[in-house]
C-alpha cells in the first residue's frame, strides 16, 4: 500500500454517543490516502468495541490501539510513532470535520511546501437533546512565517496539520497529566516549523459538552496551566531557542497566564481559591517573566494595554468583570 497522505489521530476515552459520528467524518473523507489512528484509552463503555467495528470495516484506513487510561495526551503520544502519512492531524472523538478538510489542508501543504496549516471551525452544543450550531471562528491569524504563529494563535491541534517528519523528528510530545496539554505541543513545535499555511474556513465542528476538560473548571485544573508553561519553558531553555525567541515565548505564555486562564480563575466558585490562583499566577509573573511589560509585542492594542496594566492589586475589578460576563454566556446541556 502506499504511503497515506495524511494520518488522523483520534484520542478515545469513553466516546460511545460521538464516536460514530468522528470516524465517520474520517473515513469518508475526498482524500482517499487517509489513515485513521485510533488509540482506545482504557475506555469502559463500547468505544472499544466501535473501534474494532471500524478497523474490521475500513481495514485500509482504521488502525486501532488499546491501552490502559493514562489520559489524552499519553494516546496521542503513542500515536505520533505509529503515523505512517506523510502529515499529521488530530481530532477528538467527541468532534467531526467536513468531508473536505483533509484534502483542502493537504492541497494548501503542498502548494505552499508548508511545514504546517492552520484552519477554522465551529462551536456546538446540546440544547434539549438539539444541536446548536454557533458562529464559526477563522484559522489563527494569517502566517508570513513561524514567528507569527505566537501571536491570536488558536493551538487546538484538530485544526492543524503537520509534516510527520518534524513531529516525528523533533521529539515534542505532549505532557502527560496535565489539561491544557495543546498548548506545550503547539508552542514547542514552533521552532521546528519554516513555512506556514492557513486556510480562512471551518472546516471542523468541536462540541462543547459540559464536564469535558475544556469546559469543568476547578482550582486543581486551572493550576494546571503552570507545569504546562515551565514545560515550554524548560523546552525552550534545553534545546537552545530563547535566543531565537525569547520575546515572542514571553509574549505568548503571560498572555495565557493574564487572559485565557485568567478568564478560567473567574469561573473558579470559591473565592479563596480564586485568590490564591491569583496570587500564584503573580508570584509565577514575577519570578519567570519580571520585564513583560516592557515587551515591545504589548506595545499595541486595547486588550494589550489592559493586561499590561493588571497588577495584584486592581486584578480583582478585571475577575469581577469577567466574572459578570461569564454569567451572560449560555451553558452547556
């Protein structure tokens, strides 16, 4: 058989009502040359067993691995060796994508010789057992090269494809127990990419459920985000690129540490806890990034000079306002 074009991985915990649904979007992609490498995560219902229903079925495309639960990113790290595609793409199995996405994304690699492409896609939800479809949102912001990709980065990985080689090659993986894992596999792997490529279109669904990790918010999981920036950190020291990029590192992680995670204190119900996530993400500020404000990439733009001016101090009007904006937002069912 020859060489797939691309090579799917698909992370498998307990995906019986979606699963279905994933694979199907996969197997019947227009890119024939497609491999789908599905790692079952010591699931207890029946995803096991729909996989092995679809490794029967697809046995030229469906490969299926079982293994004992150690969480997504120990799934997709086994993956990463078993792709045999010449590029790499991730999807959840609670998510799907267009019939097209693979092969407009493996069009736009090869046009542009590209080491990496970026698309968009779309939020959903259940509402009285009926999906609800949100707006869509575009690719991260358009690439001239890999330093870009520091900045309006959206690092999901089910909306990137990879050349197998760099994954491969480079040895990044994600870290293991830990939540917001995407975001040291995505930042770690920018050294390694040259040419870049994006494509202005949602061409992935992602459903929003609630109690997923992206959704359920505790202190445990929020602290989380701390061991993942010292991952990319420690990446960048021992590999030798803060030269190359140390503005544009900083830049990226106190964006996380003062904005997304932020945000995700705010939703954190005991206010004890909010305020020593608060505290920590300060102490962690002060220690790993004391010259941040004077970064020239905070420089310009309203949200920028907002998180260069929080503080310890005025930080909690910026959590009560957030907090105030979550309670507009619509829940998840």
């Amino acid at each position: 058989m020859k060489q797939p074009k691309v090579s799917v991985i698909v992370p498998v915990y307990n995906a019986e009502k979606y699963l279905k649904k994933c694979l199907d979007s996969l197997v019947n992609q227009t890119l024939q040359d497609i491999e789908v490498i599905a790692v079952n995560d010591g699931s207890t219902d029946q995803s096991g067993e729909i996989l092995n229903n679809y490794a029967e079925k697809y046995p030229q495309k469906v490969k299926v691995f079982h293994k004992e639960n150690g969480g997504q990113a120990s799934a997709r790290n086994l993956a990463i060796n078993k792709c045999t595609g010449e590029y790499i793409g991730f999807l959840d199995s609670d998510d799907y994508v267009k019939p097209e996405m693979f092969a407009k994304m493996y069009k736009k690699a090869k046009e542009q010789n590209a080491d990496y492409v970026a698309c968009g896609y779309t939020d959903m939800y259940m509402k009285n057992g009926e999906m609800v479809i949100l707006k869509p949102y575009v690719a991260s912001a358009i690439c001239a090269d890999s330093k870009d990709m520091f900045f309006n980065a959206l690092v999901s990985p089910f909306l990137h494809l990879y050349k197998t080689e760099i994954v491969q090659q480079s040895g990044v993986k994600f870290p293991e127990g830990v939540i917001y894992e995407d975001t040291a596999f995505y930042l770690n792997l920018i050294p390694y990419i040259h040419n870049v490529a994006c494509i202005e279109e949602a061409l992935a669904f992602r459903l929003r459920r609630e109690n997923s990790t992206t959704t359920t918010i505790s202190a445990e999981r929020v602290a989380q985000i701390f061991p993942v920036i010292q991952d990319i950190e420690n990446w960048y020291k021992n590999n030798g690129w803060n030269t190359f990029y140390e503005k544009e590192k900083e830049y990226f992680c106190v964006r996380i540490l003062l904005g997304s995670s932020m945000e995700r204190i705010s939703r954190v119900k005991d206010s004890k806890e909010r305020k020593e996530l608060i505290q920590k993400t300060f102490k962690y500020l002060k220690k790993n990034y004391p010259n941040y404000v004077g970064n020239r990439y905070f420089k310009g733009g309203g949200k920028n000079r907002i998180l260069r001016m929080l503080n310890i101090w005025n930080v909690g009007a910026y959590i009560f306002i957030l907090r105030l904006k979550n309670k507009m937002r619509k829940s998840y069912e």
